[in-house]
C-alpha cells in the first residue's frame, strides 16, 4: 500500500498553487454549492466615471488573500484572534465560486447576471461574499435579497452615493445606495463614514427625507464608535455594503476615488462587529479595490483582512 501524499506547499506558500480567496475551493457550478460562505467576484467597472480598474480587483483580493491561507477558512481550525484571545471561523466551510460572466458594455445585462448569481448562492443556504468591482453592482447585489427581505442596509463610504442620474444614466457608482433605497424590501438603510467635500446638499437632504440615518465621519470620531453603534435602528437582516474609500487613503489607496481623513481600520473594524452583533448579516459586499494604482497589494491585502475579521464577527455572533 502506497503511503499518502505529502501536503503540497501551494497550501502554505502564496507564491504558488491557485489564488482562490483564502485558498478555497473552487466550485463555479453554484447549484453544487455546499458551504456556509460562497465567495463571488464582480469584475465590473463600467459605472466608473474616474478611473477604471476594479474589474482587476476581486482577481488582485483573491491574489493578497493567499498569504494569510494557512490561518483562514481553508483550515477547518480557524483563526485565532490575538487581541480577543478566541478562536474563529472553526469549522466554517468557505468555496470560491469564480467571477460573474460579464458581458461587454451591456448594462441590463450584467446587473441581471449579477442579481441572478447571487440570488443562486442564496438559494444553496450560503452566505455570500461579494468582490468587486465598481460600487454601481451593489443595487443588483441587493435586488438578489428580495426573498430574505425586509432588508436594513449598513453602508461603509466616503460618499453618499445617491445620485439619481449622471447625464441620464441610473446606474452608476455614484448611485447604488438610491437605487437600493427604492427597492421595497429595503427598510433601514445606514451610512457610515461620509465626508467628501463634492457631497451635494440636495442629496443629503433627500436621503434624510427617506429615513436614511447619515454618520460623517466627524460624527464618528467625536461620539465613538459605541455611541453611533447605540444611535443605529434596530437591525434585522443586514446587508452591508463596504466601499473601501471609506479608508483613509493612507492605509487605502488603491481606490478610484481617494477622499482624505478616512476610517481608520480598526474604527470600521469595530463598526463592522457592532453591526454583526445587532443584526443578522446575510451578504455583503467590498468594492472599489483598483489595483493600478495600488501601492504593492496594500489596498488588497487590507480588504482581505477585513473579509476574514468581518467574516469571524458575523459568525461568532451566530454561535459559531
């Protein structure tokens, strides 16, 4: 009887084997999806209206994401958190399914590829972990949750956006968080981190209007964490909706839009635990990455790290 095969060093080593998001496995046929975690990359940037490149973003996430395989959820152990002393994601089973099948210039056609594939994930029990791509696929992301609804949305940015259209154009990244607000299965809807200066008054005041409650990131740094945890609506199922210009582009500068004096990681850190402990999380997204104006993966490897972190918050508050 031969002896078993050794473990191959592409399990251990990021600079070899295939960079699935945390070495994963790969399961593109999403009807054979069988995990609690379903990782699904958007390499979509024709809502961008500055600077393209997030279509290279969840191929770059997935790239960083590989130094930290031999800790994530591809080791049925976990990680253990050195500042909570606990163990999370034991036993938490993660896949990769690929990216969405993007169809050149054709807008209706890929955000209905986007809600369908999402919508399919949901549909095998998983969790799904977004990657984009430009933040005009968060509307299709949301339209995927219809049947979990009501749906609260917790919203992590520099910016509000809520345009309602750009030279008639509905659908773009400065309109996501509008056009999810006006699906009627969203009730509460939460913005976290707003500050750029281009921030239109008329916006602000119409996402008021709606209910929206709005936390600049002045609010945030003088009240606390705690407290705009405390000033939050009550949450039920939650999407959440990352845009990583929410950073500081000190720590985050990979982005398309770099908007000065950002969250701080361990603030957003915080805000994303609060969040999953008062609500059920049930998707969420990251978007914005731009690896072409990235400096040396950092961009990348600071969203991976916030993947994994929020990913152990959500299931920690599930008992897991």
């Amino acid at each position: 009887m031969m002896d078993a095969p050794a473990p191959r060093y592409a399990a251990y080593m990021p600079s070899a084997g295939i960079a699935s998001f945390l070495r994963s496995p790969i399961c593109e046929d999403f009807a054979q999806v069988e995990a609690d975690v379903a990782v699904l990359g958007i390499p979509y940037d024709c809502g961008v209206g500055y600077r393209p490149g997030t279509r290279f973003g969840p191929r770059e996430i997935r790239n960083q994401s590989t130094r930290y395989a031999a800790w994530g959820t591809g080791n049925a152990a976990g990680y253990w958190d050195v500042n909570r002393k606990q163990r999370f994601l034991k036993d938490v089973s993660m896949v990769d399914c690929g990216d969405v099948d993007i169809t050149y210039f054709d807008i209706d056609a890929n955000m209905a590829k986007i809600t369908a594939s999402v919508g399919a994930l949901l549909a095998r029990g998983a969790l799904p972990v977004i990657l984009g791509g430009d933040h005009s696929v968060t509307f299709p992301n949301v339209r995927a949750f219809e049947a979990l609804g009501p749906i609260d949305i917790v919203h992590i940015d520099a910016h509000m956006d809520w345009r309602d259209e750009i030279a008639g154009v509905r659908y773009t990244n400065a309109s996501p968080l509008r056009r999810a607000k006006e699906l009627p299965f969203v009730r509460h809807m939460v913005q976290l981190g707003i500050r750029d200066v281009r921030t239109r008054e008329s916006d602000y005041e119409d996402a008021l209007s709606q209910g929206v409650r709005i936390f600049t990131r002045e609010d945030i740094r003088e009240q606390g964490v705690n407290a705009v945890l405390e000033a939050m609506p009550e949450l039920g199922n939650v999407f959440v909706t990352i845009d990583i210009d929410g950073f500081d582009p000190s720590i985050a500068p990979g982005t398309g839009s770099p908007t000065v004096d950002g969250l701080l990681y361990h603030e957003a850190r915080a805000l994303l635990q609060g969040v999953a402990a008062r609500g059920r999380v049930v998707g969420f997204d990251l978007v914005e990455v731009n690896p072409f104006i990235d400096v040396e993966g950092q961009t990348s490897l600071l969203a991976t790290t916030l993947i994994l972190e929020f990913l152990g918050a959500i299931f920690a508050a599930r008992g897991r």
